[in-house]
C-alpha cells in the first residue's frame, strides 16, 4: 500500500526522493513532480501527515524501508473487513480496491432465506443466504464450520464475515444434520434449533405440519388433559396429574422424555399410572422397568399397590425366564445387572416403554449398561431421576442419548460444543442453548414448587468441639500431612498427588468422627460421639424415629456398640447387609426399631422410610447431593410429620472447610445443567492448603 496526500487536487506521495524535497524546511514546503515534468511547490501540512501515518500504523500496517506499507498476509481480511472502513470514516479515500484479486471482501450484512418442509420423522431446511446478491454455497459454509473460522467464500469469490450469532446456531444444526446441495436434513428433535434459526431469518417459508408441531411444543405446559386411569388404585395429586398429561404429550410427538421431579415427589406413581391408562386404551406389547437392584422390592411393591391389574414378571434370579417375547406382560422388571448380562436377549424384544429409573446408571457413556440400554428396542423411551446431572454435563449427553438419538448429535461434537464450554469456560451461550434444546423433553418439579403438599423440612448445623486427647491427635496428624501433602504436590504436581491427598483428608475426618477410627491405642474419646448420643437420647425421649448416616462403616460400627449397650433396639444397613428390605420393614412397622443406622452409600436411592422424621448426618461427605439424597430417605410423600435433619460439624476442622466448599458447590448445580465436574477433582492447590490448615 502507498500513502499520499492531496494538496490542491494534486496527489503528494509520503516518500519522495530527497532530490525533490525543498532545503528551506523552515518554510516547510517541498518540491513535488507534477504532470509532465513540471514542478510544483506546495505548503506540507506536517501534524496532519504524521497523525495519518500513525492512523495506518495503528490499523496494523507496518511501513517497509521502500515507503510502502505492508500487511501480514494473515491479517489481510480482517484488515479490509474491520480497519479499513475506521480509516474511511477519518477521512481517507481508498483507490485500487476493486482491482484486488485474492483478498477481496464483501462488506454487506447478510440475509437469510429458510424454508422449512416437513416429513414425518424428518424437517428438510432450505438455506439461503445472500450478502447483497452473492450467494453462498452450504459446501463452502459447512466448510468455515468446520474450520472454526468466522469467514465464508462467496460464489464470485470474495470473502464475507458470517454473523457471530449465527455461527454457532449453524454449526449445531449441521452437525445434527444431514447437509446436501442447498438443504439440511434434521431429526424431528430439532424442532426447537430450527425455530431459533427461523428467529435470524430475512424471511421463511414454513409448511402447516412444522407450524402445528411448533405452536404444540411451544404450548406443552398447557396440553389437554387426559383421563385419570380406570383401576390405578390410588389418586395423583395436581402436579403428577399435569405429569401424566406430559407423558402422553410426549407419545404423541413420539419423543422421549425425562422425568426429574425431586426425589419424593412420585416419579413411580406417574409411571405406574401411564402404564395402567395404556393398558385401558388397549395396549398389550410389554413395557421394560429396569432399576437399581436395591429398588426391585420397592418397584413390586408399588405395582401391586397401585396397579394390580397390570400382569408383572419379574426378569431376576438364576431361573429367569428366556422366552422370545413376554406374552401375557404388561410389566417387566429387572435391574440394570441383569440388562448388562442379557443384553444379547432382551435386545431382540420390541417393547412398550422401556423406562429406566434412577437413570443416573447410565450417565457414563462408555459403561456397558449405557450401551446396553440403546440397543434396546421400544416403541417410547422414559428415564426417571432426581439427579440427571450429577458431575459433569456429559451424564445429561448419555441419558438423552438413549431418550431421543441424535438430539445431541455425537458424544465428540457434544464435548466440543457444550461440555467444555460449559464445564471449563462457564460459557452462559453454551448452556443456554443446551437448556433450550433440551427443554421440552425435560419434566422437573422441585419440592419448593409443590410445597403446599408436602411437609416442611428443617435442616440444621450441630456444631461439636474436639475433646483435648481428640484434638491433640487431630492437630499432629493435620501438621503432618500439611507438610508431606505440599511437599509431594511441589514435587509430583497437583493430579499425581491426588490419592495422598485424599488419604490425608480422609484420616482428618475420621478422627473428627472417632479416634479410634485411626488409632485404637489412644483413649476412646469423640466430642462428636458425645453429641450424637445426646441427641439420640433426647429424640428417643420424645418418641421419635431417626436415621443415622456415615460415610464409615466402622464408625456405624462403634455407634451398634454403644446401641447394644443401652439395650437400644435398632435396624442396620450397610453395602453387605443380605436381608435390605427386612430392615426397612423393621423400621417402618415397628414401634420399638427407632433407630435406623445407615451407610451414607447404601442408603443414596431407592429406599422410602416416611417411618422416621429425624435425620442425623454424623459425617458431612464431599457431595451435596449425597447428604440432600440422605435427608430425603424420610422426606417422602406420605409423610405426615415435619422433618428434621442435623449435620454434625466438628468445628475448626477439615469438615468446616468442606461445609464452605460444599456452599460453593451448591450454587453451581442449582442449575439444571451443571458446571461442576466433582467437588474432589476440582480442587486447587490453595483449595488443599487451606483444608489442612
């Protein structure tokens, strides 16, 4: 590029040879080569001539030892795109544009034509988009997707700039598509994208089939009504109606859904009733339950409960049955183990529904039981969870994976377009889009919203104190590992040492738990342990039912001892206890079993136990979700007493600093789409520091 200045309608090149510039420079004038070989002399204007080559230096030009300025070839588009019309609205004028060849660009905003058809399982998009009447090809923007880059060719060959916003929402829909010519073809699912991208359009031409499918989607919440089911023992209460209702809203689109009320809240009962109102309309193909194995008894319990009309097999135990089909079924029920081992069979079945509860068993993509369930052939697909997103926004991919395929396109694309922005950046555009794609195949109510029927939950903090032989033994084992956990973290790097972390951080919180989790040798004393059997002396008083958690079976342990000892009468449940169901029976219907000691893993699904309406925490764990699963065992439809539940703290310890990490976490996953990926594997090095300070 040249710069020169106009004086008098006479160009002024910025680089004369020194032959041509006047010695008398306190006059400021030069000599100039005009046409011909006359001469010119003219008054230079030299602050405007300086304050015009620092304007072009500033664009990004750099001025080379001939005069000439130069661009980076890299930086050519963005230049002419971005910097060039800043240096027009000063003042300069620009002369040989036209005359580039490789970096000629298109100025004008772009403007997008969609027509939408529509097919039964299928949309078809034609897309059109124009920058001033130079059309773009699907090929040549498939491939500026593809390449990340915000730049398009056009059909004469100049290069145009594609709207931000627009980028993004074209790149999902065709990774989620089937792109041709001038078309792109789109699952039924999708149904919300392409209404975002019609938001963008110039104009649109859209069938009557998409319009109807878009104004019910849009209206879902206010669907029709359907009949409560004839012979469902039993009555749903307002939102389960409205839940039922979503379910055949669902059917009728032929979409899967997700069921994620909090936990408590009836996902069963709403289940039990879609399948009994199925079987009145006529329906005679079996549905698959596949369930936690912890929760086959509570699942045949409330079949028979609410729906015993429905003919249920239960798929278990060596002598299971294998025949082709399940005739004379409406229900089949097995767990996820069993899935896993025969899958070969099952997949081979045309069912129903096939429903998955506690859905959160196939959050890991990769895992066997989640491949497992996709194979599997239904004519509808429902997940049920209080949970759809515990760590990471890859478990939300997995379930809906299975729900409605392709909604989220690939697991690789998923990863690049949503997880890691959401989980890595806190990208708010990624996640909102994913709330809005996956939002009409979502159903989740929390106890807050049906508050009136349930009833009220208090939870609170006990705060304890070390006793001294306690905190001695706290103390030298926190310095100890304070120092070796730093020390091996400095020399072996934060993930390399995060199993010594972990060892650390779990011999604090036993001995704030009990001594003699660590050390039997020293004197059997647990200001925690005093506190617990405080409260349960003044529960029992009242006449009151509670349950006990902890993370640690020996501490349970040491709790039976002091039980056996008060001649305390009580139920027990830890991973290995055979006679699970026997224990909650116990519990639930007899008078004098008022405590109830439980595994804090044992006891995370699938158990009802109304029975009680106190809760005890003796030791906080890393994930809130796991205490809030603990507390909600008793807080459970059906239950007819306020409910109160108290978490041990000993105070200036390693569980005060979870309590604040835990906060932390909790207002992350208030969302539904979370952007944790684990407490524990979050953690910083300062995060370390301080819990061991």
């Amino acid at each position: 590029m040249r710069l020169v200045f106009v004086y008098g309608g006479k160009q002024l090149d910025c680089q004369l040879p020194e032959s041509l510039i006047s010695a008398d420079a306190d006059q400021a004038v030069m000599l100039h080569h005009g046409e011909g070989l006359s001469f010119l002399r003219v008054r230079r204007d030299h602050p405007a001539e300086a304050e015009a080559r620092e304007a072009l230096v500033a664009s990004g030009a750099r001025q080379s030892t001939s005069g000439e300025f130069v661009l980076r070839e890299s930086r050519a588009v963005d230049w002419l795109l971005f910097e060039l019309p800043k240096l027009l609205a000063q003042g300069f004028k620009v002369v040989g544009e036209d005359q580039l060849k490789q970096f000629r660009v298109n100025r004008a905003q772009p403007q997008l034509h969609v027509a939408v058809n529509s097919s039964i399982d299928w949309f078809d998009c034609k897309l059109v988009i124009d920058f001033d009447g130079i059309l773009v090809s699907l090929k040549d923007l498939r491939k500026s997707l593809v390449h990340q880059t915000r730049y398009v060719r056009l059909s004469d060959g100049s290069t145009a700039l594609l709207p931000e916003e627009w980028q993004q929402r074209l790149a999902h829909l065709f990774n989620l598509g089937e792109v041709s010519t001038d078309r792109v073809k789109v699952s039924r699912h999708h149904l919300t994208l392409i209404d975002m991208l019609l938001d963008e359009a110039e104009s649109q031409e859209t069938d009557e089939l998409y319009r109807e499918s878009l104004e019910k989607l849009r209206n879902f919440k206010g669907i029709a009504a359907v009949a409560m089911p004839k012979r469902f023992k039993g009555s749903l209460r307002p939102y389960q109606k409205r839940g039922l209702d979503w379910l055949y809203f669902l059917q009728e689109f032929r979409f899967g859904g997700c069921l994620a009320d909090d936990m408590g809240l009836g996902k069963t009962v709403q289940a039990l009733a879609l399948l009994q109102s199925e079987k009145n309309r006529g329906v005679d193909t079996p549905s698959l339950i596949v369930c936690p194995t912890s929760a086959l008894f509570n699942w045949q319990n409330e079949i028979r409960r609410f729906t015993p009309k429905l003919n249920m097999l239960a798929h278990t135990g060596m002598d299971r049955r294998r025949a082709k089909k399940f005739d004379g079924f409406e229900i089949v029920l097995t767990s996820y183990g069993i899935l896993r081992r025969d899958i070969e069979f099952l997949k081979n079945v045309r069912f129903h529904y096939t429903i998955l509860d506690e859905s959160q068993h196939i959050k890991n993509p990769l895992s066997q039981t989640a491949k497992a369930a996709r194979i599997l052939q239904a004519n509808h697909r429902l997940v049920l969870t209080g949970t759809p997103v515990e760590n990471n926004t890859q478990e939300l991919w997995s379930q809906f994976n299975f729900l409605n395929p392709g909604l989220l396109g690939s697991l690789n694309y998923f990863k690049n377009a949503f997880a890691r922005p959401i989980e890595r950046e806190r990208d708010n555009t990624s996640a909102s889009l994913l709330r809005k794609m996956i939002f009409p195949f979502i159903l989740r109510r929390t106890k807050q919203e049906v508050a009136q029927e349930l009833p009220p939950k208090v939870e609170n903090l006990f705060y304890c104190e070390m006793l001294p032989e306690q905190r001695k033994l706290y103390d030298r084992w926190r310095d100890y590992y304070r120092a070796h956990v730093m020390q091996q973290i400095d020399l072996q790097g934060l993930e390399r040492s995060r199993m010594y972390v972990l060892e650390g951080l779990t011999r604090l919180r036993q001995i704030c738990c009990h001594p003699a989790l660590v050390d039997q040798q020293v004197a059997p004393v647990s200001g925690k342990f005093d506190a617990l059997n405080e409260l349960l002396e003044n529960v029992l008083a009242e006449n009151h039912k509670v349950l006990v958690f902890s993370q640690f079976v020996r501490m349970l342990r040491i709790i039976r001892l002091k039980l056996d000892d008060q001649k305390i009468p009580y139920a027990y449940l830890d991973g290995h206890t055979k006679e699970r169901q026997a224990q909650v029976e116990r519990f639930q219907s007899d008078p004098d079993i008022r405590v109830f000691l439980i595994s804090l893993k044992a006891g995370g699904f699938s158990l009802n136990l109304t029975a009680a309406d106190y809760v005890i925490l003796y030791d906080p764990w890393w994930n809130p979700a796991a205490e809030a699963q603990a507390i909600d065992r008793t807080h459970r439809i059906g239950q007819d007493k306020n409910v109160f539940a108290y978490k041990l703290i000993v105070r200036d310890s390693v569980e005060e600093k979870i309590l604040q990490l835990q906060e932390r976490k909790k207002a992350i996953v208030a969302d539904l789409i979370t952007t944790d990926a684990g407490l524990f594997k979050k953690l910083s090095a300062e995060d370390i520091e301080v819990l061991f300070s």
